[in-house]
C-alpha cells in the first residue's frame, strides 16, 4: 500500500518505534529498516523505545508530535488484535493520538489474530518491490518464513476478486 501512495506522490513516513532488541541487533535491525525504506521510496523516522517493554503513555505523546510535524491525512497501523504487546499499544495509540486525522486504517501482520479487512487492494504490480522490502530484514528471517506468509496473506485475500493477484 505504501508504494502505491509514494508512486501518487504522496508523503509517506513509517515510524519505527522500538530498538528491536529482543529480536536481534538493534544495530542490524535499524540498518534494514533504513534498507527497506529506501527501497520502498519512503522515510524513515525511529524513537528507539524499549522492544517488548514500551511505556504506555509513550507512543501517544511521540504520535501527537509526529502528526504535528506531518500533518498527515492518514495513519495505517498494526491490527488492534495483534498477538505483540508492542503493536497493540501503538494501535491504541494511534487511536487516541490520531482521533482527528480523517482516515485510520489498520493493517494486518504476522502476529495479527482476528483481522477482517474493511479495505483490499491489488497490490500485484508492486509485489516485487514489497517482496525486495521485506527481503531487506535478513535478521528476521530466521523468527519466521515472513516471505512466505506474506505471499500466503496476499494470495487469500486476492480471492476472488483478484484471481491471479496479489491484495492487502
């Protein structure tokens, strides 16, 4: 979806919010962020939070300066349901920081339980580049085949609609 927006000519910024350590080298995994970013054409904006342990007021004040200094007219962020504490926090942040942007939208990842897209959208033709983005975090490949589900995600909600191609 990202590449759809910066191939529109939109802004389009994602935030990382922890240092990733319980996952790995926070060293390696701020460096595949940036990896993965730039080849998504989009920036790249890190607050470097506690991985597993982020305080609770925390997200929402760094949203609310991030919506200042962006001024966006959408978020996209993790599904309220995700199984991560990490990802539930900043879904509820966003809620409470993002009240006043017109479009709050939630998408699905890994550890997501439960989603039920409101939106699906043909995301075939920039397949590859996501793919060469998710490639990107090498350092995660090992906690998951998240190539693999990916294209398993795509595929099922293509269906019907998109026979041949590939949705999120």
């Amino acid at each position: 979806f990202a590449s759809i927006l910066v191939d529109q000519g939109r802004r389009v910024v994602f935030i990382t919010a922890t240092d990733g350590r319980r996952g790995g080298d926070p060293t390696i995994r701020n460096q595949e962020d940036r990896d993965s970013a730039a080849i998504l054409g989009v920036e790249l904006v890190t607050w470097n939070l506690p991985d597993c342990q982020m305080p609770s007021q925390a997200p929402i004040e760094l949203l609310g300066r991030a919506i200042e200094q962006f001024s966006p007219d959408m978020i996209l962020v993790h599904h309220g349901g995700d199984s991560h504490q990490d990802h539930r926090r900043l879904s509820k942040a966003a809620i409470s920081a993002g009240r006043r942007i017109p479009s709050l939208l939630h998408y699905e990842g890994p550890t997501s339980r439960g989603f039920r897209p409101s939106l699906v959208l043909d995301v075939s033709s920039y397949w590859t580049r996501k793919v060469a983005a998710l490639e990107a975090h090498s350092s995660q490949m090992s906690h998951g085949n998240y190539l693999e589900w990916a294209e398993s995600v795509a595929r099922f909600r293509a269906w019907p609609q998109f026979r041949a191609g590939r949705c999120e």
